[in-house]
C-alpha cells in the first residue's frame, strides 16, 4: 500500500478544505496572551466564563490543564 492509497492525514485534509487564494493575513488575529503573563508568577488562574469558574494549572512538565 503506498502513501497515497492511505487515507489523507488530518493536515492534508486541511489544507484540502481551504479555499483557493485565502490565506493566513486574510483571517482575523486571535489574540495571544502569553502564559506567563496570565500566571502572573502562580500556577493558578480562574477563569469566569458564562457564570461559571474554570482553573487553568500549570503542571511540573509545562502543560496546561483547564478544569471546572
């Protein structure tokens, strides 16, 4: 079986579902808060959303775990 009788990988399908022409420039920007900044030196932050709390941690390994 060759790669290409395999079914397409998730980016494959992607960049097969873009429209022609679009590009990254032409999409609105997401804004970007650095971790650091949101920690602000803790390894806590609560975030209210919609009346309801949520805790994003900082694990010891540097992964981010959202929990209600």
């Amino acid at each position: 079986m060759t790669r290409e009788d395999q079914e397409p990988t998730k980016s494959r399908v992607h960049q097969e579902a873009r429209a022609p022409g679009t590009d990254r420039e032409q999409r609105p920007q997401i804004p970007r808060i650095d971790s650091a900044t949101l920690f602000n030196g803790g390894q806590r932050v609560l975030i209210h959303h919609r009346g309801e709390d949520y805790q994003l941690r900082a694990t010891r390994q540097g992964k981010l775990i959202l929990t209600k």
